[in-house]
C-alpha cells in the first residue's frame, strides 16, 4: 500500500472520523500523519457561540495553519516517508461558503488564492459520508468541549456542502467511504476491510458502503 500511495487525504464532516481514519492508516503505512489541529485555533470555540461574528477569524486561522502543515509537501524530497493527511486544502473555501457573509467571502477567496501552497494532489482522497443524525451523535458522544454547541442544522449543511463539493470532485482518484456501519477505530476487521478496498480501487472514481 505505501508503494502505491505516497499521499493520501482524508475527508469528511465533522463527526465523519477523518482524524482517527488518518491515524490508523498513518500507523499501517509508517506514514507521517497531517493532521488538523483545532484545538490552537483561539476563534473555534467563540465561532460555535456566534458564527456571524467569529467565522472569518476561524477560517483565516485555519487556512495559515493548513498552509503551514502543507508547506513541506512543495519541496522537492517531500516523499521519504508516505503522507496521510486529514484534510483537503481544495476543500477548504467550502466552510467559507457556508458561514461568510458577501463582503467576506469575497477577502477570504483573495486570501486564498493568494496563500494556497502548490502542494501536488493526494494520490487518493478517502471521503467520509454519513447522516446529519449520525455526525451529531457521535460528536456529543466524543464531547470535545468546543465542539458542544455545534448545532444540528449546521453539521447537515455541512453534510450536504461536502456531498456537493465531491460531487463534482476530479482532481484526484475519489473513493467515497459510507461510514455509517462502518468502525474503522474500534473493531479491526472494519478497518482491514477498508483497507482492502483502498488497495483494490480501479477506476478513478468508487463507492464503498458495509452493510
């Protein structure tokens, strides 16, 4: 699996399990692990008490501090090692999308074109659905104390702003995971299979459910 996948990205809503899947495969691969790190963000926990007030401040944030973590993709001698990321930077104006106002998305999209490092494209992105339902759930079951009041009907226009973001998604082979029955971080044969069919993709573009 490392000699086919050098780069792989991880995405999905909160609540999708995109961190632990990262992980998990980093482990398997002796990969280096990208991961998000919400919890320097000083903005996240005021964004979830007052979006209107606190969504530029929380996108900026995370925006320099993905540009950060993919800077050492740019370089030449990047892949020594396999990358397992948890998240897409291509991905990243759609949170701006969904809580900015005109004016701010408007400087944010400056922002953006004007930072995005040219990092290559993952060789794979694993994209991790579920129900708004499901997301909620699990989210109040891992209780990360910013995470408390994010709100039902935010966790389902984000769930249905990442199904319309990889719907049209092509910029690299896609194979879209239904995580409902799937536990990937507590029963082993879940994640084995998931593994199995990684290493099984054919075609650009797949669809994996269990059950």
């Amino acid at each position: 699996m490392a000699a086919r996948y050098r780069y792989i990205a991880v995405e999905g809503p909160i609540g999708a399990g995109k961190t632990s899947l990262a992980r998990r495969l980093a482990e398997r691969l002796e990969a280096e692990a990208v991961l998000e790190q919400p919890g320097e963000n000083p903005f996240l926990a005021r964004f979830y008490q007052d979006m209107t007030r606190y969504a530029l401040p929380t996108q900026l944030f995370f925006l320099f501090q993905r540009v950060r973590q993919l800077e050492p993709l740019v370089q030449a001698d990047l892949f020594g090692r396999p990358v397992i990321a948890d998240f897409l930077i291509d991905k990243d104006p759609l949170f701006a999308r969904a809580t900015l106002s005109a004016d701010e998305l408007v400087l944010y999209q400056k922002i953006y074109d004007a930072v995005r490092p040219r990092s290559p494209e993952p060789e794979l992105v694993i994209y991790l659905q579920a129900r708004p339902a499901t997301l909620i759930e699990r989210v109040r079951r891992r209780a990360a104390g910013y995470e408390r009041a994010v709100g039902e009907d935010y966790l389902a226009l984000l769930a249905e702003s990442y199904a319309r973001f990889f719907h049209h998604y092509a910029a690299a082979p896609l194979l879209i995971v239904n995580s409902e029955n799937l536990n990937f971080v507590a029963r082993d044969a879940d994640f084995d299979l998931l593994v199995e069919r990684i290493l099984a993709m054919k075609s650009r573009r797949e669809f994996f459910s269990l059950g």
